[in-house]
C-alpha cells in the first residue's frame, strides 16, 4: 500500500457511520411518540461529542465541561426571551458566546497537570453557576428563566412550530447534531485533527516538528466550547426553559459518563453512550424509581473493571 | 565556511551544578560534527538548550546570524533546527504514516489545515512514501506506533526528524539500542542527506563517530574541553587521558 492510499484509507467511511445516521432518521419517522426522550438523547450525545473533541483527541480533561453548557442554554433562553424568538438566531449568538468564552477559558488549562485542570474547570462552571444565580434580574435566578416562547422553526421546506410531543424539537436537534458530527469528523481527520492526537500523546515531541501546542489547544477548546453551546441551547430552546440546573456539577460528570460508556477519541463514543446511559436511566428508575442510582452505579463499575471491550463481546469471554 | 548555527558564552545552571559552563561553539553549513564527552558531560542539556527546551541562564544562541535564544521550540523547528531524542518519543496512538505525514504537513505550513484530510496535499505522500522505505517502515506503516518493535520506533524516532526537512540536525545518540548490523545503515541514511545539512552528532561508539564526523567537539564538565578535526581529536593525548584512555566507554 502507498502513503496515498494509507492515508485515505484511515479517513474512510465505514459502514456503520451510515447505518448510524440511518438510524437516526428512522427513529424520528418510527418513533414519534419517544420524540421527547430521543431529543433528550441528541442533546447528550452532542455534549458529549464536544467533550470528546478535547478529552478523547486533545487529552484535557475536564470536570466543568457544562459551563459552556449552560452559558449557550441562558444565551439562548434570553435571546428568545429579550430580541427575537428565532431559533436559528438564537442558536448562532449561542455558539458565538460559547465559543468566546471558551477561548478565554482555554488559557487557564494551558499549564499544569490533569488534576489542575479537574479543578480549574470545576471552578469555571461552579463561578457560572454562582453568577446565573446572583444575576437574577437576568436569568431569574434560582426560579429559572420563565417566559422563554420560540418562534417557528423556519426551514427550506416552510415554517414549523414548536409541538408538545417535541417532533420538531427532535427533528431540529438532529440537524444540529448531524452537523456538528460533520464538522468535527472533517476536523478529526485534518492534520489539525491529528495534531491534537499527537500533542496529547506527547507534546514535548509535538513541539518538536514544528507544532504550536498552545495554538492548537485553543482552538480546539474554543470548538468544543462552540458544540457544546449548541448543545445547550438546544436544550433552552427545544424546553423553552433555562435554569441553574444547566451549569450543575452532575451536568459535568453526567457527560463524563457518557464518555466512559461509549469510549472516547473515535467521535461515536457520545453518541452510544448517550444511548445507553439514557436508556438505562430510564429502564430502572421506571423499575426502581427510587434506588435507580444504585443500579447506575453499579453498572459502571461493573464496566470500568470488565472492560467495555469485553462486555460488548460475551463471546469473546470463554475463549483461552 | 558559512556559521549556521553559534552559540556565545552559553551557560546553564540547576541549582549549584553547571551542566553547560560558557560553552561557544560555531557550526558551519554541511558540518558532521560529533560531540562527545564522558557521561555527564553536558551533551544533551546543550541539545535541549539549543532546541528551546531548556532556557539558559546566560549566554546566546544564533541561527544565520539572527538571535533565537528566546525563541519558542516549535518556532526553532519551523527555522530547520530539528531533533532526535535519546529515548524515543513518539506518538503511541498514530500510525508511523500518520507520524510522517503529519511532522511533513507541519513542514509544509499546512498542519493547521482542519477542513482537508491528512494528506490532501499532494507533496506530503510522496515525501512519507521515501522516508517509509528508506526506514524499513512501509510493511509497518499503518499499525498503532504503542505495537511496534523497539527497532521499528528506533527507526521511526530518526525518521520523524528527518520528515521535517532539517538544515540542523542534532542526533542524540541516534543509535542507542539498535543492533549493531543496523546501525550503519541509519548512518549511511543520515550520510546522504544534502550536503547543505548541518548535522551534530552525540554518540558513544566511537567507531561510528570517527567515521561519521569530519570535526569533533569534546565536552568535559560542562565547558568545550577540545575542538578539532577528528585525526588531531583522536591523537590529541589529553582527549585519551579524560575519555578515550579511559577503557571501555560506558553507555547511557
């Protein structure tokens, strides 16, 4: 094989990338009536993509990746709320303010080690948190930001409101996702994308053949940012709804999880996670309302020690 | 001779050790120059100096007559100072195509391209195809770098640095741990690089040094103990009394 042909070998698309977006659609057209659970899962799974793009390719970890989160869910909300309720507007002032706020965090975690950056980020989400609170002639405070009405979705095929089984909020959140799942599949596979793999595998040689590390973390922190404000303010827009809750902690280490369910560093982890971890959430707190977050628990520590490789392939288990 | 690369009065401290004392040297264009020492001596914290991992304490460091010691490391490399480093570092998780095709993008000016794939520009394959073949890499070259043999990433180690088109190039012990039918080979590879390459050599083997190098530096303690072509550096007797005289030369 050539270096050509190696090269566009590990860029091509596998089958299952097309089974998966076929998926996709098809629960949309098949499954009208879980449009609100599914919705539920697009927006995790685009969280998760974002925190992917720095933790699974750029090896920063993050424990306070739902700042940018919530920032994008009150831009939204209050762009709905205050100027105009389109939206695909609120949508892009969303990403725009994500991303400048992600470019100002990305110099906090140029330096340190990972446990600095724990924290760090942390810190960042828990002063927004505080912030959204104290600010409540804004955000509304503790109460969450009522009155949030969106306006019709407008569309190449003509304007669709808002419904309450969440089909068009569903349909949207899939564009979005979709999307951004391209952008950032075009990213991974440039050499910008593989220059985040290197920097994370080592960055002493990174620097070696003529990589700015520090160029390339923020950059890619400043994307993740922008997805991960598109994730939030799907989630104001679609719930017509922002509250204090969108910069939790559990909204952090919710994400995290997804990503220890589905895997990082081969943009796909997000979205089998989110599948997962919101299925299962749903199956035993509907069979066990209130000790579901036992099972949970136990489930991903049976994970982490098992390995998900070999739970995902009983098969493999007896083999010598 | 044109000076490529001069360092004046370079002087590096760790607390109250002086691994680098008031160190000046110059290297010319096309120079193959080995810099040896006894273990200690300093050789490798001079190559971090002059890459930008270390910053010295006090002295300079000059690239085509222009100032670089503050210079940031990977802006070094862009300017053609590129290193191999004694221990390998590597990236794991790429492919040794991947590598290569990457350090040849960053070459190129175009790595910070985040639309195209890797490889989407039309010089960087033909540039890896050579290298993967010189390297022995090329039945290797799209498995994860953490699965390869020692001798392949020994291999891919030097390679690395040559995929970015180095006018300076410092070999940190380029050999270490290669067996011995392959060492002359990675030689005869750095031989025929363009006569306009500047390359500086540390290494132990002092076969190999003395048939590599046309002029040798030897460190000792830090400061340049002796400089010169290598027939004078190797009948210099006080060079025998403090390295070569002293018997088996250790490694490390």
């Amino acid at each position: 094989m050539s270096a050509a042909a190696g090269l566009k070998w590990a860029a091509r698309w596998r089958w299952w990338e097309g089974a998966l977006l076929l998926a996709l659609l098809a629960s949309w057209l098949l499954l009208p009536s879980h449009a609100l659970l599914l919705n539920e899962i697009a927006i995790l799974a685009l969280f998760a993509l974002s925190l992917d793009l720095i933790l699974g390719y750029a090896g920063i970890v993050s424990l306070g990746h739902a700042a940018f989160f919530g920032f994008g869910a009150y831009a939204a909300a209050l762009v709905a709320k205050l100027v105009m309720p389109d939206p695909w507007v609120g949508m892009l002032v969303a990403i725009t303010l994500a991303a400048v706020l992600g470019a100002v965090c990305s110099l906090l975690i140029l330096r340190g080690s990972d446990l600095t950056r724990l924290m760090v980020t942390l810190g960042v989400a828990l002063i927004l948190y505080e912030l959204a609170n104290k600010l409540d002639w804004l955000t509304g405070g503790a109460d969450g930001l009522q009155g949030v009405v969106m306006g019709p979705l407008l569309t190449p095929l003509g304007a669709f409101d808002f419904d309450l089984a969440g089909r068009t909020a569903y349909a949207y959140t899939l564009v979005v996702l979709v999307l951004c799942l391209y952008v950032a599949r075009r990213l991974v596979h440039s050499p910008f994308g593989y220059s985040l793999q290197a920097l994370r595998d080592n960055r002493l040689r990174a620097a070696s053949i003529g990589l700015s590390v520090n160029a390339r973390l923020i950059a890619v922190y400043t994307i993740a940012a922008a997805i991960a404000g598109a994730a939030g303010a799907l989630q104001a827009q679609t719930s017509g709804f922002a509250s204090l809750d969108v910069f939790d902690f559990h909204r952090s280490a919710g994400v995290m999880l997804v990503l220890v369910i589905g895997g990082t560093g081969y943009l796909y982890g997000g979205i089998f996670g989110a599948i997962v971890f919101t299925l299962l959430k749903e199956a035993v707190s509907a069979w066990t309302p209130q000790y579901w977050n036992f099972w949970l628990g136990l489930f991903l520590v049976v994970l982490v020690l098992v390995g998900r490789e070999r739970l995902i392939r009983p098969w493999a288990w007896f083999k010598p | 001779m044109t000076v490529v690369l001069e360092t004046r009065g370079l002087l590096k401290r760790f607390g109250g050790i002086t691994p680098t004392n008031d160190v000046s040297i110059q290297v010319e264009r096309g120079a193959r120059r080995a810099l040896i020492g006894p273990n200690g001596a300093g050789k490798t914290t001079l190559i971090n100096l002059l890459t930008g991992v270390l910053e010295p304490t006090a002295g300079t460091i000059w690239l085509d007559g222009q100032d670089i010691t503050r210079l940031a490391p990977h802006k070094r490399v862009r300017r053609g100072i590129v290193r191999t480093f004694q221990i390998n570092q590597l990236f794991s998780e790429l492919t040794p195509l991947q590598s290569l095709a990457l350090s040849v993008s960053a070459r190129l000016g175009v790595s910070a391209q985040w639309w195209k794939p890797l490889g989407s520009d039309p010089r960087v394959a033909p540039i890896c195809d050579t290298l993967l073949r010189q390297f022995h890499l090329d039945d290797v070259m799209n498995q994860q770098v953490k699965h390869l043999a020692y001798g392949k990433r020994r291999l891919l180690e030097i390679a690395t640095a040559l995929a970015c088109e180095p006018r300076v190039l410092l070999l940190d012990e380029p050999v270490a741990g290669v067996p011995e039918g392959e060492r002359q080979e990675i030689f005869d590879i750095v031989n025929a690089l363009p006569a306009h390459v500047s390359v500086l050599l540390i290494e132990h083997d002092m076969d190999l040094v003395f048939n590599f190098a046309k002029s040798v530096t030897v460190l000792v303690n830090g400061a340049v103990f002796a400089e010169g072509d290598v027939e004078s550096i190797s009948n210099d007797p006080r060079v025998k009394a403090v390295y070569l005289g002293e018997g088996e030369v250790a490694h490390g």
